[in-house]
C-alpha cells in the first residue's frame, strides 16, 4: 500500500509552523525514508523511527492512529497516512529543511523531527512567554496550571495534529485553491475537533501558548490579505497570525457544538476556488455559516 503513493509533495516550513501548500514536487521521499533501513512500526499508521526514537515514535503512532480513527467516524473519510520520526542525521538525509522543524510532505507522508523542544517554534513561544503581559494571559496560566515548558511540550505533539488535519483538508475533504489563511483556519478546526473529543487540556495548553505570542510578538503585518501574499516570508509574524487562527477555531467550535462545518462549508459552494475571493468576499460567505467569524477578523486587523 506504501509504496503505491502518489507524488509526495514537500512542504516549506517558516520557523517551524507547518505550512502545507507543495512548494516542490518530489516522488522520492518515502523512498528516501525506506532507504536509510529503519525499524517501523506496522498497523493502519505505518511509522519509521530512527533507533533511539521508538518510544516517541510509539507514542505519536498510537495518538495520529486515534485521529484517523476518529476523522474516519466522525468525518466519513478515509486518508492513509505514513510518520517518519527521525533524528538530526536522518533528517538530513530526507530533507533539506532545517532540523527540528516539523514538516508535512503531503498529501499522505507527516515527518516529525525527534525533538521538537529544540527547534524554532519552541524558541519563539519562550520568547513570546517571556514578553506577553496582560491579564487574560495571566488568566489563561492560571487556569492551565502546568509549567510553560509542559504546556510547550504538550503543544508541539499537538501540532502534528495540526499537520494531520492538513492531509484531509487537502486530501479527503476535496478542498482545492482556497485562501491560505483559510487552509490553516481549516487544518486548525480539524485538529481541534479530534483534541476537543479526547484531549481537552491540549486545546487548554495550545491557547494559552497562542495567547502569548499573540500579545508578545509584534507582527509585521496584521492583514489577511498580506498573510495569503507574503506566507513563508512572514518569520515570526506567521505564527502570530496561526495563534489567532488557532483561538478563532475554539470561538467557531464553542459556537457549532453539534455542527458539521465541513458540510455547511461545501454546501455554500466554498471548496474550490475560494483563492480568487478577496478576503473580504470571502469573510462575508463565511459569517453567513458562522456569525461572528467577520467581526473576528476584523479585530485581528484592526488591532488593540
């Protein structure tokens, strides 16, 4: 079943937060991943770990497994997908990219380095703890009540649920040429409805990290449409757009308890082709679905 993928396609990463538009083609990653003669570990979510990685190679398997498994009840699809848990030499022989970032290679391949906490993303959230000050991120650490450096931890094995939630986006779910901050909105929403079910206190954790960056980071640039133009060279900025896109999805799912956005979305004729709408346009169908969606983010642009 492997080795019958189709064209794998690599996605660029900005200081470590999954991006998941194909930048390159490139048939060969899995092979080259086969080629280096790691262990795997079998099952519906096939995994290879390099030696020493088996016990976090184990324990991403078990919980990407328990996505599938939930993506495929909750949301009717189905998208095989192949982990590759690999140390800083292994990496390299795989990918250009900069160790210790986490990197989908889409539509059905997720790389994950083996140690995260070392890497960009992981940086920048202690930079934007040690600036961010104001009440509701004080609030929002002490209703947490782990250690910042717990709460990162927790927060970048949560992100492979973010990559995950890219696969079917762009994959099962059949949504083609849609605006990038949408896509990400949208890989957010899918990752937190699997979270929402089985791990709360991740949804807790991630927040409260975006909160940091949102109030500790300066963006260069606070509009959508700069976002969709500017994409893998926003640096920092990239994050600080993902926190809010990230605390946007727990105001859309608090608001549809019940709701199958996905299906509201395709029936209004929003799965293809979203990309030519100009964000306004598109904000303006979208607050037709969800309320409140325009006025989020017209807040995100206006500033405080």
């Amino acid at each position: 079943m492997i080795r019958k993928l189709a064209a794998l396609l690599i996605t660029q990463i900005v200081l470590g937060w999954p991006v998941p538009e194909a930048l390159a083609q490139d048939e060969g990653t899995l092979a080259r991943v086969q080629s280096l003669g790691l262990e795997s570990l079998p099952g519906p979510v096939p995994t290879y770990y390099s030696p020493e990685m088996r016990p976090r190679a184990e324990a991403l398997q078990r919980r990407v497994r328990d996505a599938v498994s939930f993506f495929e009840s909750r949301h009717k699809l189905s998208s095989p997908l192949t982990l590759a848990v690999l140390n800083e030499a292994h990496s390299a022989a795989v990918s250009q990219q900069p160790y210790a970032m986490l990197a989908s290679v889409a539509p059905r391949v997720v790389v994950v380095p083996a140690f995260p906490d070392r890497g960009p993303v992981a940086q920048v959230l202690r930079k934007a703890h040690g600036a961010a000050s104001s009440p509701e991120v004080r609030q929002a650490w002490s209703r947490l009540g782990v250690s910042h450096e717990a709460a990162v931890r927790q927060v970048l094995d949560a992100m492979v649920i973010h990559e995950v939630g890219h696969t079917y986006v762009n994959g099962a779910l059949g949504f083609r040429d849609v605006a990038r901050w949408f896509n990400e909105f949208m890989a957010t929403y899918i990752a937190y409805t699997f979270l929402r079910s089985r791990d709360t206190a991740a949804i807790s954790a991630w927040n409260a990290v975006s909160l940091d960056v949102v109030h500790g980071i300066t963006p260069s640039t606070r509009r959508l449409d700069e976002f969709n133009r500017l994409y893998t060279g926003l640096g920092e900025t990239y994050g600080w757009f993902q926190s809010h896109f990230n605390l946007g999805v727990t105001a859309v799912l608090e608001q549809r308890q019940n709701a199958d956005w996905f299906a509201e979305l395709r029936g209004a004729g929003l799965v293809t082709g979203t990309r030519s709408l100009t964000t306004l346009e598109l904000l303006d169908r979208l607050d037709r679905i969800t309320p409140g969606l325009k006025q989020w983010a017209e807040k995100l642009e206006a500033g405080p």
